[in-house]
C-alpha cells in the first residue's frame, strides 16, 4: 500500500510517500481501506513530537478516516467486512489502508459521504462535546468563537447557532468572517484590525460574553476572558497560536466564571456511551442538513504534506482533506 510516512520529527516537508506492506489486524482490530482522512490540527502537532500520543518512529500522520472494513480479527462482533465506517486511528490515516481498535470504528450508513464521513469526529465531535458536556450552552446565551473560521471554530460557529445562542465570531481576515457569517455567525470581529475588547464591549455593553470558545490561546485570551459575563464559562480547546494562554488566576474569581478544559479524545475514552449520543446527534443533522462541513480543499494522498503545510500557514478555512485516488476516481 502507498502511504505518507514521517521518518523524522519536524515539518511537513520531511514527509514521504512511501510503499509499505499491508497492515494485519491485532486481537480487538480491524483493517480498514481508507477514502479519505481529515487533516486536523493534532496531524501537525505529532509529525513535531509536541503532541500528548507520541507514535515510535517511523508512522504515518492522519488521525480521522472513513472507509470500508476489509479485515476484522477475534473479539469484534459489531463490524463485519464490507462494513462502511468512520474511525478516529489516531495516526496512520495517510495511507490506503489503516488498522483501528474496534471500540475506536462507528458504522455509518452505506451511502454516507466519505468526505463528510472523515471531516466529522474530530471538528464537530470536539465543539459539540464543548459546547454541550462542558459549558453547557443555553439557547438565547452569547458565545464568542475565537479563531472562528478554522476547524473546530467553524463548526462552533454552526453548531452554536444551531443551539440557539447568539454567537460573536472572531477571526483574522474579511473572507475567514465572510465564511462565519455565511454558517450563521450573529456579530463579526476582525482581531487583526479590530480591537477585540473594545468590539466586545460596543456590541454586549457591561453584560459580557456567556461562553467563550477559544482554540487558539496566546494575546487574545486575556482580553476575552476579562469581556467574559458573571458566571460565564472559558473553554480552553487547543493553542493553534503556539503560545499557551496565561490569564491571571483573580479575573475568574471577581466574574464567578469557570474555566473548562475540552479533551474531545479523552472524553471519547471515559465515556464512550455519552460521546456515542453526541455523534449519533451529529450524523442526524447531517443527514437533515443542518450541519455541513465547509471543505477548503480536497487533496491528493501524495499532496498530504501540502495540506498540512497550507494548515501550519493558516491557510486552510473550515477542513482539508486528503482522498484516495481510487476513492476520487469512483466519486467521477
């Protein structure tokens, strides 16, 4: 099989495409022929050997896949070969062929987009989970998604409008907020001319933000957090700045506000009965089209390194994905 394989941690460029032998399942296993893979955030992270699961060398990146089962070994029952599944690998989906744990495979429809199929669990799954498990968002509260044109953002940006909230998106060009606006963004901010703290107080006055979803850390955080409303809640979801947020432990205290932490994977793991809920949610309003992922671009297996390379550049609005050949010449 072809794969994308990284052989030294650093950048996308000292990624290969490579030919490997074919995977073989372990007990609790399947092997499943990939059409697509997601490229997320965390791709980036573990081709640098910065992110929480460190795979031994050499790996191939890629952690959300939707194919079909071709291999199931002893001790699965609820997947059969033929089988068409979306599945969070954790690496190795930049490949034709990749071995998941089962408990880690959903099944999903026959005719189940493979696009959509693999640009769901991890944007959707993660803001869902953040904001319903953790902050808990009512309808009619306000939510401010930072970095709101990316991934995760995006799909905050959709889903809080969804749950009935008044979202505030912030981004850092005029086409990123057009997109914000165009999935149901209520207010636009643009931090990259805009002061973030003054157009939050314009616009909400003394009653500040309920819950503020932020992705990206770094030199927005404390303006946001100190724009946060009497109770509010601060979801902490990733560092796409690079820089680990630092707010000054008295702001939470003078507002009675919480700051919550957001492990979507972790959460699948503890507790895979409520995350099974939230995903079968999900795939219901996508089969309603109430949802629909925003793809930036569609790419090539050999293009892999590209799509991570234009998502280091922050490039990528919404979600890359990378699709087989095989699975692009069927879809002709």
């Amino acid at each position: 099989m072809k794969a994308i394989v990284c052989s030294t941690f650093g950048s996308p460029a000292a990624l290969s495409l490579q030919e490997l032998p074919d995977p073989t399942p372990a007990p609790a296993e399947v092997v499943i022929r990939v059409d697509a893979c997601g490229v997320n955030f965390p791709d980036l992270l573990i081709i640098q050997n910065k992110y929480q699961f460190k795979p031994q060398l050499p790996f191939s990146p890629g952690g959300e896949v939707c194919g079909i089962v071709e291999q199931v070994s002893q001790g699965v029952h609820h997947l059969q070969v033929g089988d068409r599944v979306v599945a969070l690998c954790g690496w190795g989906g930049f490949a034709e062929k990749v071995t998941v744990k089962a408990q880690r495979v959903i099944k999903v429809p026959p005719a189940f987009d493979s696009i959509a199929g693999a640009t769901t669990l991890y944007t959707y799954g993660t803001s869902y989970h953040a904001l319903k498990d953790r902050a808990q968002l009512q309808p009619g509260e306000t939510l401010l998604v930072l970095g709101a044109a990316g991934g995760v953002g995006l799909a905050a940006v959709e889903l809080g409008k969804l749950m009935g909230a008044y979202v505030l998106a912030a981004a850092s060009s005029a086409d990123k907020l057009a997109l914000c606006k165009n999935k149901g963004a209520d207010r636009l901010i643009d931090y990259s001319k805009q002061d973030l703290r003054t157009q939050l107080r314009e616009m909400l006055g003394d009653k500040g933000v309920d819950v503020i979803f932020d992705p990206v850390g770094g030199h927005l955080s404390e303006p946001a957090f100190r724009s946060i409303a009497w109770r509010g809640r601060y979801l902490i979801v990733g560092f796409t700045s690079g820089e680990i947020q630092q707010v000054p432990a008295n702001l939470p205290l003078l507002k009675g506000a919480s700051i919550m932490g957001v492990f979507w994977g972790s959460f699948a793991e503890r507790e895979p009965a409520q995350n099974m809920l939230n995903i079968q949610q999900l795939m219901q309003w996508i089969k309603e089209g109430k949802i629909r992922q925003h793809i930036h671009q569609i790419y090539l297996l050999k293009d892999a390194p590209m799509a991570l390379q234009d998502l280091m550049e922050r490039k990528v609005m919404g979600k890359a994905v990378v699709q087989m050949p095989r699975a692009m010449e069927a879809n002709r």
